[in-house]
C-alpha cells in the first residue's frame, strides 16, 4: 500500500494539532504541564474525544479514563489493532512526547477511513490516561490498566505534592478503579505506539524513522555511603573516611566499566546528595543513584553484579560502610517480529531511509508487549531533547511517521 499521497502536508497538519491541543495545558513557567487527572488533562481527553467523533469514530472511555476512537471492523469484530500512546507529560514539558502518538494515531484512522473504509478488524487509537509518574510516583496506570497489570492497592494511599490522594484525584476527574483490576481486553491483538525517539540516534546518523527491535531493561538503584564527617583543615589525608571521594571512585568504576562492555549498556550516576554538605567538613555521609540499562538482561545482571563487587571493594579500602539498594529491575522486552517485519516492509516501500533499533527509554508499549504483539514506530528528536520545552521534531519526520504507520495499519486491519 503506497501513502506518499499523504506526504506534502501531513507533517504540517501533525504540527498544527499538536500546536492546538499543547495550549490546553500550557505552562505559565514553558511548555506544558498536563498531569494525570488535573483540569488540564480532563480538558484535554474531552476535546480528543469530541475531534475523534466529529470523523466518525465510535468513542469511549474505560473506567480509569483511556480514551478511545474506534473504525468499526466488518468482519472480525472481535479483533482490535491498537496505537496510540498516552497524553500525559512532564512539567514544563514539550508537545511532542506522548501526544504526536495519539494525533499521529487519529490522523491514520481518517486517512485509512477517508480511502478505504471500514476495515475488516477495529483499529483503535487510544489516548492513555498516564505514562510519565509525573503527579503520582507510579508510571504506566494507563497502559497497565488496560493489560490488567494495574493494582489500586499500589495507588490509593499515594499523594502529590499538593497533598491530594490517588483517590481523590481519580474521582474529581470523574472516573474510578476497576471493579476487576486483573481483567485484561481480549479484542486487542496488536499494538503499535508511534513516538518521538528521545535520542539523537536518528537526528545523528540521518534516518526518517526507527523500526523498534527492543526496549532496554532498567535496574535502578539508590546507594549511600556512610563514612565520618571531620574537620577539613584538623583532619589528616590518610585518616579521612571522606564519604565523596569514595562517590567519585565509585562513579569512575562505573563509567570505566561501562564503557569496556559498550553498546547498548548505558550506566548513569544522576543525582549525588552530600551530608553536612558544607565547604569545611569532610563529607559524612553520600547518597547516590545509579541507572543502568541493556536490551540484554543476562549482560544487565552481569553488569550490575560486577560494579556491585566493585563497589564494595572501592569501600572497603576507604574504610566507608556502603548499602546498595536496588528499587527497579524492569525486564528488557522484545517487539513482535512479525509487526516489526511489517512496519519494516513499509519503511521498503515508501524508500524511506530507516534503522532497526532499541529504544533506551521505556514505553507503554514495554507494558503491552509481554501481553500484546507489540511495535514501535519511531521518528528524529532535534538533538536528541526530549521532557523539554526545547523538544522538537521536523513537521517531515512527523509525517514520515504517520505515513509508517498508516501502511501498518491497513496491514493489519484491511488485510486477511
């Protein structure tokens, strides 16, 4: 199926809606700030629902507030293909992350509607309720509600920074839990989420699109590091038990070790906090953290055990006490080859110049994936900003995208 009729204005009309749906929830302070269950968010689900059924679409919302838009299917009416990603975002954060996959998504439906009528299977587009954590510190409530990996126990008790429960938050936005939280859907047989690199792979090597092969597993650890806090002008070199200068030994470690595996293991200390964090006293004590990621979970553990060793080894030489504390360990997911084969002969067929990859971020779609035959369509981030106001994406690779996926689709919607 050849789309390239779609291409001179496509990335323009993208731009324009994002545009228009980015100033429900701009940010006095830049960007946008659309958390889950605010004014701003229900806003923005209300007018999405209203422009998906002003083209026809069958609309709906499930009981935690995923909105969908539906083209009917003809035949195998029990059959749904999905895409979609979620509305959600950051403060202060851009309009291209999450939301281009849901207007990339509604853009496809009318193009597929427009010019070949119903489909054989529903195809859906889905704005999902949350992805980013950003109001609550629980990620994916969208996209694990609909695979029924969501537990109300998990969020009920939580609160945001203005002291409002979960359970607040959820009613006043007019929606609730689950009455069957481990219910999944049955109907969706494919999902494919179409999304904004996040990166600077595909600006850097000149490529319209990425064809998602994996998304990267993440371990996740806080690590803090006792020693004495002294006197910096009484206390001898040899006599520190200095809590920092075990950090930054640490640190090294783990960039050197990092960088002897290669790619794809990505290590990262983000944060470092100091106790009494005062220019004359010897550090007492430091917290750290550590994000560590790989598509290969055998080479994550192995990775993570052997900078855990070196760790312990850095502190006993310094004479510190260390405690490392590991609070995630996601699993690294592979794509659906099938749909990755799909979207690839897509790519073919409209002489795009694409590149399989991983993504080294997570996604919705790492949650329907173990669930749900699952891809990834991505499309250049301007020097790889994303969570920004700065982000950005040519309107060109933005049409790109949405050509991709249109072809996906009519694969696995129109065909038998």
């Amino acid at each position: 199926m050849m789309v390239s009729s779609t291409n001179s204005n496509a990335g323009e009309a993208i731009e324009d809606k994002l545009q228009w749906l980015g100033k429900i929830a701009a940010d006095p302070k830049g960007g946008i700030s659309r958390l889950l269950y605010s004014p701003e968010w229900a806003e923005t689900q209300r007018v999405l629902k209203q422009l998906f059924e002003e083209e026809g679409f069958s609309t709906g919302y499930d009981e935690v507030g995923n909105l969908f838009g539906r083209l009917e299917g003809t035949k195998y009416k029990d059959e749904t293909v999905l895409t979609g990603s979620h509305i959600d975002s950051v403060i202060n954060g851009g309009i291209y992350d999450g939301q281009y996959g849901v207007i990339t998504g509604y853009f496809a439906l009318k193009y597929l509607q427009e010019n070949y009528g119903p489909p054989l299977r529903n195809i859906e587009v889905v704005s999902m309720a949350e992805e980013e954590g950003s109001r609550f510190s629980y990620t994916c409530w969208g996209s694990k509600n609909i695979v029924g990996l969501a537990k109300t126990e998990d969020v009920s008790a939580l609160k945001d920074a203005d002291s409002v429960s979960f359970d607040e938050a959820i009613r006043a936005a007019g929606f609730d839990y689950k009455k069957n939280p481990e219910a999944a859907r049955e109907d969706i047989k494919s999902f494919i989420e179409v999304h904004v690199e996040q990166g600077n792979v595909l600006e850097t090597e000149g490529k319209a699109v990425g064809v998602v092969q994996y998304i990267v597993g993440q371990r996740r650890f806080t690590i803090t590091v006792n020693g004495q806090a002294n006197h910096a002008g009484t206390t001898p070199m040899g006599y520190r038990k200095d809590a920092m200068n075990a950090v930054s030994r640490m640190s090294y470690a783990i960039n050197d070790l990092a960088l002897a595996y290669g790619d794809p293991l990505i290590a990262t200390v983000g944060s470092i906090a100091l106790e009494p964090n005062t220019p004359n006293v010897i550090p007492g004590k430091a917290i750290f953290s550590l994000d560590v990621r790989h598509t290969n979970k055998d080479a994550l553990v192995k990775f993570t055990n052997e900078i855990k060793a070196e760790i312990n080894e850095i502190a006993k030489l310094l004479g510190v006490e260390v405690d490392i504390d590991m609070y995630m360990d996601a699993e690294p997911v592979t794509m659906d080859k099938t749909i990755v084969k799909t979207i690839e002969e897509q790519c073919h067929k409209s002489n795009l110049n694409y590149k399989m990859m991983h993504s080294g971020a997570g996604h919705d779609a790492q949650i329907i994936a173990p669930v749900v035959p699952t891809a990834m369509i991505f499309v250049p981030s301007h020097n790889g900003i994303s969570h920004s106001p700065s982000e950005y994406t040519e309107t060109k690779d933005l049409g790109e995208g949405l050509h991709t996926l249109i072809g996906t689709l009519y694969e696995l919607g129109y065909k038998e």
